[in-house]
C-alpha cells in the first residue's frame, strides 16, 4: 500500500457530474483527485451511454432516410447495406475521442487522476484498489481530503426474475455492442433509453417490440404529445404494448422445415391476459438505480434515503458536512447535463463561491427521431395541480424549414400561467427537439413570458421559428396558424 496523499478536493467518478466537478473545482484554485475505476474518464455518459448511443442514432437515421425518403427528393441508391462491423468501430472511435479529450482536460487542469475503485475507510480518507487485470503492478492507494465528492452514478436496474446474461437478457451496455442484428428483439421499458437502442435496431432491420407496463410510453410527456410520437414510432416499424406487465422468460421449441431451434419467448400480462413475445435478445431498460456499491458508506458515516439514494441537503451536502453527493446517486433525474450542473454548483461551494443550480429547469430529452424534448411543467401536470394556464401550440406542418427539410412531424407547446404569462413550461415533438428546449429554457431562467419569447426575433427560415409561433398562440396572436 503506497503512502496517504493529501488533497483540497477528491471527486469519486469521472463521469459528466464527477469530472466537471473536479475541473471547475481546480480553476477555482484547489488541488484536486478525480478517482474512477476505468482508465477512459467520462463515466457511463461516454463510455456506454449517452454519446455511443447517439453515435448510432446519427448513423442508423441516415439508413433510415437513404431506404425510405432519398428516392422522394430525386437520389437514387443502389441496395443500401448496412456494415455493421464498420459501424461499430466508428462508434467507438467516437468514444475514444471524446474520453481522450477529457483525459487531456484533466492533465491540462492538473488534476491527479486515480484509477481504481475507490471505499471510504474513514469519514476523511479512502483506499483505492487498482483493477488487478489492468493495473497488476499497482499497489493500493490511501487518498485525504478536506472535502469530498461521491458522483458514482447509476447502473441499470435488473429485473428479479430475469437476470442480465449479457447475452440473452441484456442492459444498455451490450445493446450499444451487438456484433449482429437481432432478427427479434424485444425491449422492456418505454423510456428514453428503451425507445432510443429500439429505434437504432429497428432502422438496422430488427423486428423490434417495446412492452411497457404503464398505460403510455415516454409516460413524463403530455398525452397528446404521447399520442402522436407513438404513432410515429409505429410507423417506423416499432410495435408498442402498453399496459402489459412482464412476467419472464422462457425458451420453447419452434418447428422449422429443415430443423428445430430454440428460441427465447417473453411473457407478459394485460387484462388478465397473457402475452407471448419472440425474441432473440431481450434488453431490459426499466431505469436506472444509485450506484454505490462498495463504497463504504458506513465507515465515512454516510447516510442513505428509503430508496437507497444518498442523502442531501438543499446543496447536496450529505450528513457528514464535508462529504457532498451529486448527479444519478441522489433524489432527481438521472441525466448527463444535470450532474454537470450539480458538479459545478459543488465545486463553487466548497470554493466558497455563489453556486447556482435551478433543478425546476432542467430539460428531459428522448433522441428518436423525431426527438420529443421538454421541461418545466406539462400542461397535464399544471392542470393536476389546479393551475390556471394558458396553451400556445404550432405544428412544424406549417413552419417553412420543416417544410423544406421533410421534418414537419409534430408540434412545439408552451405553457404558461394564464395571469402573469410566465412561462411555465413546454414540450417539443419534432426534428431536433433536443436542441430547441433550450431557448425555451433560457427564458424560464429569468422568469420570461410567453410575450417576451413571442418577440425574440428569430432567423427565417428556421426550425425555432415554431417556438415563437408557438409562444404568440399562448394569447392567440400567431401569425402563421389560423
């Protein structure tokens, strides 16, 4: 075991919280360790979440539009195929550019960098194991600090009765790794992360079933809003059952002219009916949970909530007042650009600077295409609460871009409050909806209106010129809408 090294500031995790934490922490002046157990900083986001995923959304659209919308505007193809191997390695590449370029980051900001899993061993001190496969010359390190940052993440929840085997039954991880298309696959959840990889499959040829056990996938997202983005789904290739809870998995022989094979057939209940669903990959994408294991919470006297999140304050301070928790292991949504607001909100804290973090306003994206985008309220939710709101919607059916782009699939709400027209609100169902929450977001942040968005100028032609049709409808005053 190598000797004890002291610092201002240790950061467990160099995902997008953990890493943005440790390099505003180290331009405000503190000695920082930013400890992970793999060598490739970046976490889950951009190692085997958000950016290989979007790596294959981008390149499975194009397939996409080559096969079934090229022809329309005069290009012609030949068979468009799909090198799968190609793909993948592009993928990858991209991976590897983007945690690299944190790497670079890092030693630029002089931020030590410790690889290994780290565990409290005291409320002022941790031990970090090297991976022995990886690192079998590397003794254990003891690390010091003055403050610390847990920002370990999130792991895919398993269902208890259908466990990963990372062949069969998989998580995200291995769906962003198939070295074959599935002929059937079948996706358990609805959410973000499900309707994303089942998207990226089905474009690649699969025969692709969502089954979700709420009444409507995307279930944060407004019912008209539901309503139309499933539709295009279907149109897409995807089949969706809602309402129907799984109940497992078993194998069942099916008969075939030249030979017999077994094959993996998934259950499910729905009005007390049973469900049978053929798969050759089952991925499992019911959320997400705390990530903490091993972490030796006990010993740093660290306390945990009923649903195993760490425990924290109003600024993400846990019970031992200089131990700090933040992204995917406390209360909020599991979201990248979240946790890098909770790191840098953190990190200025601890500097003794003004932090700031608004978490009423942080947007939620699913990045299918069409992409559906919100934040704030729904107009479901302010109605639940007893609001009095006033609703302004534009289609992109009657937005010139969109037009001239084929991307005039959905609409763009805002909601505001029908007295003081501060937006509350909004949800987007359209092409780069992702991209166009954040103007709305903006607004919010100084408490806009609906008016004040209404009379921002915006560029024509252009996709965000919708948002401010959009915000003129909250008081009836659109230009381009009857």
């Amino acid at each position: 075991m190598s000797a004890s090294q002291s610092f201002d500031l240790i950061v467990i995790g160099a995902g997008p919280g953990g890493y943005v934490c440790a390099f505003r922490a180290a331009q405000l002046g503190l000695k920082v360790a930013l400890v992970d157990k793999r060598a490739a900083l970046g976490g889950t986001c951009l190692n085997v979440g958000c950016i290989p995923s979007k790596a294959l959304l981008h390149a499975t659209e194009h397939v996409a539009w080559a096969k079934a919308h090229a022809a329309d505007s005069g290009i012609k193809f030949g068979s468009v195929e799909v090198d799968l191997a190609t793909l993948m390695k592009k993928k990858d590449a991209v991976v590897t550019k983007l945690t690299g370029g944190v790497g670079l980051l890092a030693k630029g900001r002089k931020v030590t960098v410790v690889t290994g899993t780290a565990s409290f061993v005291s409320p002022t001190e941790i031990e970090v194991s090297p991976d022995l496969k990886l690192q079998p010359s590397t003794s254990t390190t003891r690390l010091q600090a003055r403050h610390f940052v847990i920002a370990t993440g999130s792991a895919p929840v398993e269902l208890p009765f259908m466990k990963f085997d990372g062949e069969t039954v998989v998580s995200s991880d291995h769906a962003i790794a198939f070295d074959s298309v599935p002929k059937k696959l079948v996706v358990v959840g609805g959410g973000a992360i499900g309707l994303e990889l089942g998207s990226v499959w089905a474009r690649l040829g699969s025969d692709v079933t969502v089954v979700e056990f709420l009444p409507k996938i995307a279930a944060t997202f407004d019912d008209d809003i539901v309503r139309q983005f499933t539709r295009l789904l279907q149109k897409q290739g995807l089949k969706i059952e809602t309402g129907a809870k799984v109940t497992g998995l078993r194998q069942s022989k099916i008969e075939n002219p030249k030979s017999k094979m077994s094959a993996s057939i998934l259950t499910a209940e729905r009005d007390g009916q049973t469900l049978e669903f053929e798969a050759d990959k089952v991925l499992v994408a019911v959320g997400r949970r705390p990530f903490t294991d091993g972490l030796g919470l006990d010993k740093a006297g660290v306390s945990t909530d009923e649903k195993k999140r760490i425990a924290v304050d109003g600024r993400l301070r846990t019970n031992v007042p200089h131990i700090w928790a933040i992204g995917d292991v406390v209360a909020g949504p599991m979201l990248a650009h979240k946790a890098e607001e909770d790191g840098v909100a953190v990190a200025e804290w601890i500097a003794g600077k003004a932090g700031h973090i608004d978490w009423d306003l942080v947007p939620g994206i699913v990045y299918t295409n069409p992409e559906v985008a919100s934040v704030g309220l729904g107009e479901d939710e302010a109605k639940k609460r007893g609001l009095t709101i006033a609703v302004g919607k534009f289609n992109f059916a009657a937005n010139g871009r969109a037009i001239a782009a084929d991307a005039t699939d959905g609409f763009v709400k805002i909601i505001a409050d029908a007295k003081t027209d501060k937006i509350l609100g909004a949800q987007i169902l359209g092409h780069n909806a992702g991209e166009l929450i954040s103007e709305i977001v903006t607004h919010m942040e100084y408490g806009g209106s609906a008016e004040d968005l209404g009379r921002t100028i915006h560029g024509h032609p252009t996709m965000s010129e919708a948002i401010k049709e959009a915000a003129l409808a909250v008081s009836k005053s659109a230009i381009h809408a009857m």
